[in-house]
C-alpha cells in the first residue's frame, strides 16, 4: 500500500472512524477491525493504531455512530404523526418493514461481541435505553390521553423493543413470515396497549380502522 498523505490529526482520526462506521453498515460490526478497517479508509493499520490504539473503544464507538442516528430518525418521523396510536404504527411499521437490515444487522453482532466486550456492552446499553425512552415516550402520551389503557409504560416499551429485536433478527435469516414483520407484531402490540383488534394494523400510519376491525 503506498503511504496515505498527510492530513490534520482530527481530520484524519475523522476518516478513520468514518470508514469504521461504513464497513460496519456495509459488512457487519465484526468486520470493523484493525486490517479492515485500514483496508477501507486507505491507510496502513499502523496508522490505524495510532489515532485508535484500543480497538474495543472504535469497536464500541463505531456501534455508536452506525446505530446512533436511527432514534433521531424514527423520532422525527414519529412526531409528525397525530395522536399516540398513529405515532405507534408509524414506529412499529418503519421498524419492522426490513428497510433497516444494515443497522439491524449491527445491533445483532454487538449484542454477541458484547458478550467479551464491557466497553461494547455499556454502549449496546445505552443505546438500547434511548430506544425504550422513544417507544416509552409514545406509550405515556397514548396512557395521558386516555388512547392506551397501560399500567407500566416503561414494561410495555421493553416489551415492545424486545419483540422488534427478535423479528428483525429473524429477518435477516429469512425466517418465518420475514416479510410480515408488521402485521405480527402490530396484533401483539394492540393487546399490549389495551386497544381494539385492528387499531394498530390499518394499511397505513394514521389510517383510521374499519368498523369490522375495531370491533373483532
């Protein structure tokens, strides 16, 4: 490999960390390691090395930046939705739609390197939190306005993420009814939250249910 030029530190610890996040999307978060890494940004792993000489902290950091952006996303995308259970369907639906197999794919493997890994599991942790905070927050409101009829929010919103984690997971390989991740979980999801058959599963976020649906 001939020798990458020279750049400012921030600049260049920036692309290194960069390529991290793109080989982790691209092939998985055990692929982020001190040769592929080096491999993807165009740098020898000596350099790799001396901007991240622990890899368990770019591991752990790379986990963050692949998956981080993801609540931001759905949070925006849920807010603009009126009322708790469209913003429900509308978090459910875009989780699940098999758009976000990447990231899916991310999460899958960190919670196996986690396993060696405290570094890596303190921040699988932390994200996983954000992510009960979001579907709680969602939970709380419909609880306030009278929509959801939940005695613990928070064991719902574990719950829930719980069962978003598995069938997504089980998407990757294809399993099961893979292609109706939604409607599996959505029938789940109604009882959890106290609503009528069919509330969570009309065709579209937001879409009022039939008369037939509401009331099976």
């Amino acid at each position: 490999m001939s020798r990458a030029p020279r750049k400012p530190p921030a600049e260049r610890r920036a692309e290194i960390a960069e390529a991290a996040r793109e080989l982790a999307l691209a092939d998985g978060l055990a692929a982020v390691t001190m040769r592929g890494v080096a491999s993807r940004a165009g740098v020898t792993p000596a350099l790799v090395a001396h901007y991240h000489p622990v890899m368990d902290e770019l591991v752990a950091a790379t986990f963050a930046a692949a998956v981080a952006p993801e609540v931001a996303e759905v949070r925006a995308l849920v807010a603009v939705e009126r009322g708790p259970i469209a913003r429900m369907a509308a978090l459910l639906r875009t989780l699940l739609d098999g758009s976000r197999d990447d990231v899916t794919t991310v999460w899958v493997e960190a919670f196996a390197l986690g396993r060696r890994s405290e570094r890596l599991a303190e921040t699988v942790r932390e994200q996983m939190d954000a992510w009960q905070t979001l579907i709680q927050e969602v939970v709380a409101e419909g609880v306030d306005s009278g929509a959801f009829a939940v005695a613990d929010p928070a064991a719902v919103a574990w719950q829930l993420l719980g069962s978003i984690d598995g069938l997504n997971a089980q998407g990757l390989v294809r399993w099961g009814a893979a292609g109706d991740r939604y409607p599996l979980l959505a029938h789940a999801a109604e009882g959890m939250l106290g609503l009528a058959r069919g509330m969570l599963a009309a065709p579209a976020a937001g879409a009022a249910p039939s008369p037939a649906a509401v009331e099976g």
